[in-house]
C-alpha cells in the first residue's frame, strides 16, 4: 500500500487534514469508529483508492517547542520511507524560515511532493497564498482543513499521482514473514540467520511502491517470503533513537506481510516503542509472534524467569495475549527455527475455519448456560453462528435478536471460548454481532 506523509512545522493544520483523511476510512471499514482512533497513522480511501497516511507531528509531544532540527530529522525520514509527501505551510501565519529550510530538503529530494497551503478558510486569503509560491514546489493546493474546502481536490491530486504505484500483491499461497523491532534489537541477524550464508533466494517480486518488497526463502524445509523493506536493509545509524524512524520503517513491512515477528530485547524488556510497534501490528490485523532475543545475555535463564517474562509480555499486550513467545539468540542461532515454525503455524491458524456445524454445536450450549446479560430488561438472544469464508482474518458473525445490545465484554467472552475449543494462537479474531 502507498505511504503518504504529512509535513511541516507545528500547528500548520497537519493533524487536521490527517484526521480528515482517515475519517473517510473509518467510516466505511471500522465496526468501532472512532474508538481506535489515532492521530500518527491511519488509511484513507478516496475514489477506491486505499493509501496510508502518516502524520509525522504525531510524534511530537508538545509541538509547541519543538526543535527545528527534530523537524528537519523527521522530514528525511518521510523523504526516505514515503511515497508522496504533503507538505503542509499556513497561509494566515505566512511564510517563515523553517518552511523555507523544509522546501529547501524537499526539493532536493526525488519524492513528489505537494505543497499544501492551509487554512485557506475564505477567498480573501487568497493573496496571502503568492508569497508560497516562491518555495520552488510547484503551485500551492489551497484547502481549509479546518472546514474541508479544497481537500476533496487534494485528495484527487494524491490519488492522481499513486497512479504510478500499482496496488501489485503476492496471490500465492506462500506465507509473507516481516521482522519488525526497535533499531538494534537483532533484526538483521536473526534475518540472516534465517536465510544463512548462502542467501538461497528463489525469486524477488518486483516491489509494490519501490525497491523489491517480497524476497522468497526455500530454507531448511520453509518457504516463506521475507518483507523487507528499504528500511531494512540500508540503515542508518543516525536516526536510531527516534521512535518516529522505527514506526515509520515497520509501517510498509507490516502492511504487506501475514505475520509479523516482532523482536524485542531480553536486556531491556517491553518498551513504549515495542507496544507501539505491536499496536500497528494489531491495528492492521496482523499475525503476531514475539521474540525476545540476546537471551544469551541474561544471566539467570530459568523457566520461572522465563515465565514471568511471559505473562508481563502477555499482560502488557492484553487483551490480545494468545500468540506464541519465542526466547533466541539470534547470534548464536539458538531456537531460530522454532521461529520460523511459529510463523508458519500462525499463517495456518489465520487461514483455519471452523466448520458451521461443528461451531454451532461447540459455541450454542455455552451461550445458552452464559447468555449476553440483558438489556433494560430485554431479553438478548444469540440464535446462530458462523465463519465467514473469504476474510483474510478468522471473521466470526453470531446473530442475534438485540446485536446492538451485546457490549464488548461478551465479545471478549466469546473470542476466548473460540480460541480455547479452537488454534488460532498468534492470529486476531473479528467477533461481529448481527440482526436475525
Ligand atoms: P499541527 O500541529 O500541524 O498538527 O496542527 P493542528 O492540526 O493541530 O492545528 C493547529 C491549529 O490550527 C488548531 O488550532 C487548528 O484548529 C487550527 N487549524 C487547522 N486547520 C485550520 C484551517 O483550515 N483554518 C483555520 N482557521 N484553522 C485551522
Ligand atoms: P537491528 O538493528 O534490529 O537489525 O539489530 P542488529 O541485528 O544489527 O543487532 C544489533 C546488535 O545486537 C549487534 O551488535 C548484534 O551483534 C547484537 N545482537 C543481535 N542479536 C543478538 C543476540 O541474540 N545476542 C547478543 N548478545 N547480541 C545480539
């Protein structure tokens, strides 16, 4: 899927126009608008088009004194990692010299880039919009982002340009891993490990957006493509503390694999980038396995040790906490196998389906003994159940007589009960209530 990045200085209107572009999506795909709602990433759909949107000012906690340089640091990230960039300036403030500097790093760049002039809330603005042109970035696209004019023809002007960025898609049946982490939590050499010397590569599919994204491994009885992404691959060392720069290369790899193997490091346990990084995977309904690696390093290596590493992983995750968690030593190549097992273990449970009688036969007489509590003194009955076949998620519909009145708890009751009588260890499950 294409990448779009949002640019500019602070308080130019980029989280406006982000929310903007995401809300299209919302609308149309989540059961639960608004209640995953986040301002760094999200997806729009316009005229059939599905693109990716980041924000890159989502980053910045008080963007009110953020450093000039923490700016121009994120603006080679977007230049590197996306595939269009809109580069956000406010008219009512008019042209500064930071806006100047960023133009500058843009046009310098091979990215296409829009320069998008906000808050262009009435036509009188329009002389204040001159001055922008002298940016070098080609005609100013005028919109409101606060009340939406002009952003219909932005969007059309985007969807115009990801012409050039065909929607291609691997269709086989062969699983897509990506290694997704921190900078420095073994990445590299546990894909190495994985591929060994040799680098037995099969095939390399031309890319979706840019350079080859899918690399194929027939390995050790395996055959999986890896994603990489550019990312991956040429890494700086430069950027490494700036969580903003792993988000950003973990994106495209998690959009295109089927299960993600997200490393974090046995020395330093769950940090805040790690969840943030296993909340993107989440969020686009991805496989997961965990792996906590440079277990070498840990000095006491006992099962107890081991387990509550396990349930403070587990407990940190929730309530998603039924995918497998792997300990290695990428370096010494220990337990790499059992990671690339898991992976594909994974991939199988995401394709299993429960055959309707079987589910109805399992699932009926627990509803029946632990009915959906009642509602104003309604009655709530669950009636029917079954498996959509299609998904690329195990996708479960029960109908009942009162859907709206089934709240999320019981959702999670009957998520559990699925995944105790059923495998679906390390994949998401969609549990949808509907009208019978
Ligand atoms: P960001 O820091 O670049 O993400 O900027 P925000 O989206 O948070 O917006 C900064 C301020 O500008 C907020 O008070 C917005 O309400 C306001 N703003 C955003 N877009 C517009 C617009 O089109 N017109 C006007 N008048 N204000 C806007
Ligand atoms: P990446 O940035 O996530 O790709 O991480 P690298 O694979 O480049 O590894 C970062 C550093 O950690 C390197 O110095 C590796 O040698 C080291 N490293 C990676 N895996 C292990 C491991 O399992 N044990 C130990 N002790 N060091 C490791």
């Amino acid at each position: 899927m294409p990448l779009v990045a949002i640019v500019g200085r602070p308080n130019v209107g980029k989280s406006t126009l982000f929310n903007r572009f995401t809300q299209t999506h919302l609308a149309i795909v989540d059961d639960t608008a608004g209640t995953t709602r986040d301002r760094q990433y999200g997806q729009c759909d316009w005229n059939g088009r599905t693109f990716s949107v980041v924000d890159t000012g989502g980053w910045v906690i008080n963007s009110d004194d953020v450093f000039e340089e923490e700016i121009r640091k994120q603006v080679n990230i977007a230049i590197e990692e996306a595939d269009i960039i809109l580069f956000v300036v406010d008219v009512r403030s008019g042209l500064s010299d930071l806006d100047s500097e960023v133009a500058h790093v843009l046009r310098q760049s091979k990215r296409p880039v829009l320069l998008v002039t906000n808050k262009m809330d009435s036509f009188e603005m329009q002389y204040a919009e001159a001055e922008f042109y002298s940016l070098g970035l080609g005609d100013p696209i005028s919109i409101s982002a606060a009340n939406g004019t002009g952003t219909g023809d932005l969007l059309d002007k985007v969807v115009e340009r990801l012409k050039d960025f065909p929607d291609a898609e691997a269709t086989d049946d062969i699983p897509r891993f990506a290694v997704v982490g921190r900078p420095n939590v073994g990445k590299s050499s546990i894909i190495n490990a994985f591929i060994g010397e040799d680098r037995h590569i099969v095939t390399d599919i031309a890319g979706t957006t840019r350079d080859s994204i899918y690399t194929r491994y027939d390995k050790f009885g395996f055959d999986f493509y890896l994603v990489d992404t550019a990312g991956i691959r040429k890494k700086s060392k430069v950027e490494e503390d700036l969580e903003f720069y792993s988000v950003m290369r973990s994106i495209r790899a998690i959009e295109n694999s089927d299960v993600c193997v997200l490393m974090i490091d046995a020395t330093r346990g769950l940090e805040s980038q790690d969840l943030n990084i296993a909340g993107l995977v989440q969020r686009n309904q991805k496989g997961l396995v965990v792996v906590v690696n440079k277990w070498d390093l840990i000095e006491d290596r006992s099962n107890t040790v081991m387990k509550n590493y396990e349930n403070a992983i587990r407990s940190r995750l929730a309530p998603f906490t039924d995918f497998p968690i792997i300990f290695t030593s990428a370096i010494n190549k220990q337990r790499i196998m059992k990671v690339l097992e898991s992976a594909k273990e994974v991939y199988m449970h995401r394709k299993f389906r429960v055959s309707t009688g079987k589910l109805n036969a399992e699932m009926l007489p627990l509803i029946e003994s632990f009915p959906p509590p009642s509602n104003k003194g309604k009655y709530i009955k669950i009636k029917y159940c079954t498996q959509l076949e299609g998904p690329i998620v195990p996708t479960f519909i029960f109908f009942a007589n009162l859907p709206q009145y089934v709240k999320e708890p019981y959702k999670r009751f009957l998520e559990n009960k699925i995944r105790e009588k059923w495998n679906f260890c390390g994949t998401p499950i969609n549990i949808f209530i509907r009208q019978k």
